[in-house]
C-alpha cells in the first residue's frame, strides 16, 4: 500500500489512516479506499447504540461484523470504544482498505481483537451463518446504494437475540423519484410527499421484517434516523416461528391526498376509496411498516451510554478540527435522541409547519406552540427527529387547521 495516500486523523477514541483525497475534495473518490467524513455523525450514533445494546445483551459471546468495512473507521471504533465486544471482524473487497484498517489497528493496540477477511458480502456473511454459534451478536452494513440484494445473509449471520444495524443510501429510490425500482428492491411504493424520508425508513423497515419471517425471525425496531442522503435502522433479531407469524401485526399502507394533503395509515389495500375530507382519490404507499420505530428504554441507554461515552474522552488528544467536530455531532445526537424520547413514533408520516402554514396563508407558526395548541385541544402530538420543522399528531389535516387558525 502506498502510505503516501494516506494522512492520520483521529474520530472518537481512535488513530485512523484514511485515503487523503477523501478529507480534501468534495466527493470522496473510492480509490485507493472510500472513507467520508461527512458520516462521522452516523458512526457516532452506531457507537451510543452498540454500547446500549450491550447492556440488554444476555449472551456471552460478544462479536461484531462490519461486513463492508472499507477502512474499518467504524469497526475500529467499536473495538476501541466498547470494551464489552470480544472479536471485530472487518470484510471487504477492496485490498487496499483492508491494509489500511490493518495498519490503524496497529495504531490502536487493537491488533489481537481485529479479524480480516477480503470477500464479496453474502459470502463473508454466508460463512458465518452455521453454525449458530458462529452467528454475530451485532452486523452492520453501510453500502453503497440500496442494503436489498444483503438482507437474506445478514438475517442468517445473526445470533437470536443479536443485533443488526443498516444503512441505505439509495434515498432518491426510496423517497419516490423511481417509484418501480422501489417495488422491486423493497416490495413496495414509495410516496413523493413532505415526509418521504419516513415513508423511506418505514419501506426499509418493512424488507427486513418480510424477509425475517421468511426465514422465520422476528424484528424489533430499536432506532431509526435519516441524515444527508442516507437512512439508517437498528433492529433487535428474535428466532421465533411464533413471532415471525405476527409480522403483518405492524405492516400496511399510507394513503395521502395530494389535493387536500389528507394523510392515514391502513391494515389493507383499498385502492377505490377516496379521500374523506375533499374526495379526491389518495395515492397509496406501501406495503410498509406502520408499527413503532423506536424502542423507549433502548433509546434512554443510548443517551446515558452517549454521555458517559463524552465524559470519558480526552479532549487534549484531538486535533482542534475533530475536537469541534466531536462536539458538534454529539449535541446533534443529544438532540435527537432526546426528541426520539417523547416521540409519537405509532403514527407513520408527519406534518411540516410551513406546509399548514401555506394552507392557511399566514407565517408559520414557532413548533412549540404548535404543538401545545394541539394538546390542548385534546390530541396527540410530539416533535419528529425526521425534520426540524416537523410534527405528530392523531389530528386530521382539517383538525389542524382548525387549531391553529
């Protein structure tokens, strides 16, 4: 490997070679190796929620699989910042990539935890699926584009019980611009609305649990974000026939007016039925999940894990640059984490406030009093961690306007 490709930098805990092309131009190229910084934010996040995770974890065999690790910046991490996971193991196809996550774990002293292996995914998953014993407690996948053609082999690389963490960066797929390419890769439609990306988690949410019960496996959502141009979900994997049984429990569709901007989730398909408020016919999306996003006690070790995690790490050894950048992404967790608490996370879509705004032709009212106008009239309604601006409520749109007029 030519080192002179390569410059040192420090994220959370740990020394990491990444390729320097990534740190200065715009687009990170992928050669030599890919690494983006603009990612930092969901490797932080994934390290407050493998450090919950572990405390819930009542297996003794404690491993963790990056199955497209690159240059191991996130499967270095959780070797250095969480003590509890035994063995990492790093994959990927690209030579140079594994040569640097090498090198990095020599920085780190972390060599005798860290395990290599340079094959295409399904492979390296597939050769840990049998038997169970050799199943990950967690697996994560960050590729590039959609996590479809993977779900099967992650699910089967997974100890019961285990975790798995996925990213999709598919968005433009999954948010509506290619509304057939999304049926295909995720067995259902997209809807172009204000709130596309929780449409888009919610599809991603609903392959895994298909393929789960397929395979006779349950799922659990533990968290879920969307940042960028990525989605990115957490889920808790229980082998259960039973359980598996029940997976349409939290499966259906949304239906949403583009003339009135009416929105609701139903169990079944009715594609003759119109909206109830102007009688235009809805466009309908899915099947997706329509169940909880988040688990409240999971979320709650995340922002306990996060802020020991931030207490314990010394400032001194950062550049000035990380050190900010560090700051930066952990109030952004905080945040997030903190809203994700008190979110009303049954209802699958949300309402933006300059959406109602424009329909009643006024300046947008501040998110709080929104909020509180809402409650007060006797409905739900809670921030979302999907869209600053954005809300929750079990009031219909022409509720709304009537609470806020």
């Amino acid at each position: 490997m030519m080192m002179k490709q390569f410059t040192e930098i420090v994220e959370g805990k740990i020394r990491l070679l990444v390729p320097i092309d990534s740190i200065t131009k715009q687009v990170p190229p992928k050669s030599p190796a890919f690494f983006n910084t603009s990612a930092r934010l969901n490797r932080d996040i994934s390290i407050a929620a493998y450090n919950a995770f572990l405390t819930t974890l009542k297996e003794t065999k404690r491993t963790f699989a990056d199955s497209l690790s690159g240059i191991g910046a996130r499967a270095l991490r959780v070797a250095v910042e969480i003590p509890g996971i035994e063995r990492v193991y790093l994959n990927d196809l690209n030579v140079i990539a594994i040569e640097a996550a090498k090198k990095s774990a020599k920085l780190n002293s972390i060599e005798e935890k860290c395990y290599y292996s340079i094959d295409e995914v399904c492979n390296f998953l597939i050769s840990h699926s049998a038997p169970s014993d050799a199943r990950f407690a967690i697996v994560d996948l960050d590729p590039f584009g959609s996590p479809s053609p993977y779900v099967d082999c992650l699910l089967r690389s997974v100890s019961n019980g285990g975790m798995l963490s996925l990213t999709a960066t598919d968005t433009a797929v999954l948010c509506g611009v290619y509304p057939n390419v999304c049926l295909r890769k995720y067995l259902g439609r997209p809807l172009r609305t204000h709130y596309a990306n929780e449409v888009a988690l919610r599809l991603l949410l609903s392959l895994i649990a298909l393929t789960a019960a397929r395979l006779g496996i349950a799922i659990s959502p533990l968290f879920a974000h969307a940042n960028l141009h990525y989605l990115r979900v957490y889920v808790k994997v229980s082998i259960s026939n039973s359980q598996a049984n029940n997976v349409y429990d939290n499966i259906g569709y949304l239906r949403h007016c583009h003339s009135c901007g009416n929105r609701n989730s139903i169990r079944e398909y009715n594609k003759s039925e119109n909206c109830q408020i102007c009688q235009k016919r809805y466009n309908v999306g899915g099947q997706l999940w329509i169940g909880r996003l988040f688990d409240r006690q999971f979320v709650n070790k995340m922002m306990t894990t996060t802020q020991d995690s931030q207490n314990s790490i010394n400032t001194k050894n950062l550049c000035p640059a990380n050190t900010s950048n560090r700051i930066t992404g952990t109030e952004i967790m905080n945040k997030l984490l903190l809203i994700c608490s008190d979110e009303i996370d049954d209802i699958p879509y949300y309402f933006r406030s300059d959406e109602i705004a424009s329909k009643l032709k006024t300046n947008s009212m501040p998110l709080t009093k929104v909020i509180d106008k809402l409650r007060a009239s006797g409905y739900q309604a809670s921030k979302s961690i999907l869209n600053p601006s954005a809300f929750k409520t079990n009031a219909a749109i022409d509720e709304i306007q009537k609470c806020l007029v």
